[in-house]
C-alpha cells in the first residue's frame, strides 16, 4: 500500500494531488494493483481510483503509516518527525508560498537542508517518479522537532542569565504600568 498524505493545513497542496493523478495515468502508480490511500485535507482535487481521507484519527493515520509499503508526504515538521521514527521508503514534496500551499517556504527551506542530510526530496513530478522507480530507506539523523529542542536550550544555555530575564521582563511588562481589567 502507498500512503500519500499531505496534513492538516489550511491551504490546498493540489499540485501534488495532480501529480499523483499523473501517475496514475502513466501507470507508476497502479491503484488497480496496490492500493493507495491519500490524506488529502483541504485540496480540492482528488485523484482517481484512490482511497481518499479527509483527516483521519491519529491511530488510524499510525495503523496506515504502519502498513504502508512507501510513503509520499508533505514536508511538515510534525511529519518529519513520524517519518523518521519508522524504517520506511519515504519521500517529501515540500509545499511552496508560490502556488498558495503554504504562508512561506519554510517547506522548501526544510527539505534543502533535509536534503543535504540524504532524504528523498521530489520538487517536481519527474523527481517524484524517480523516486518511485528506486524507493529506498532513508535515515535521518536529528528530526526537527529534536534539532529545535537543541537550539533552543542552547540559546537559554547561552543568553538566558538571570539579568537578561530580569531586564526582559522590566522591558516587556512594566508593572508599574498595568491596570486591573477588572475592578
């Protein structure tokens, strides 16, 4: 089974779901043979002789990751991270602010660096059927939720001083300043 899923955003990511349909025309994906099942969320075009979901319950979406042969996802954080926790084919098409999938192209920004770390990435149909042709395992080292928990206390370990909260806090909230909403 092939699992495509694309999250919960609020912006249709239709570009893949053409791409898929265009596969599916060409025969690379065979819903006749495997069967295929894509978490569409908000787009609006859906591809033929698919089994489609809207949103699914989290353990259902868990039951799917764990049954599918491979996996075509967007390139959301917290599906990054689910990825990288299983020993699956997968691959990752970032949403892109260009064609209105997202609100920037911190997508496109993650899968670079994704990229460079040895993660499939399909920009385009053809990359996307390349992958396919030769899916293969990808490992990825540090998932970002791990690698933003690490900068993050970095960042505290290195600027977070008692003085530097304290100037912070008179800055940002002056109680002198405050008045009760309710008196």
């Amino acid at each position: 089974m092939i699992l495509i899923t694309v999250g919960t955003e609020k912006f249709p990511f239709n570009r893949l779901m053409k791409w898929i349909d265009n596969l599916i025309a060409q025969n690379l994906i065979e819903p006749e043979k495997e069967e295929i099942i894509v978490q569409y969320g908000t787009c609006t075009i859906i591809p033929n002789g698919i089994k489609g979901h809207s949103v699914l319950k989290q353990t259902d979406f868990l039951s799917l990751v764990n049954e599918a042969r491979l996996i075509i996802a967007h390139c959301g954080e917290g599906t990054i991270d689910l990825l990288a926790s299983i020993e699956k084919p997968f691959v990752l098409v970032p949403r892109s602010h260009s064609f209105q999938e997202h609100v920037d192209n911190h997508q496109i920004e993650l899968a670079q660096q994704l990229a460079k770390q040895g993660i499939p990435v399909a920009y385009s149909l053809e990359a996307l059927a390349s992958f396919l042709a030769e899916p293969f395992v990808a490992k990825l080292p540090v998932t970002p939720t791990e690698y933003y928990t690490q900068a993050s206390f970095l960042l505290e370990e290195q600027f977070e001083t008692d003085l530097v909260k304290e100037q912070l806090t008179e800055e940002l909230i002056d109680l002198g300043d405050l008045v009760p909403i309710f008196s």
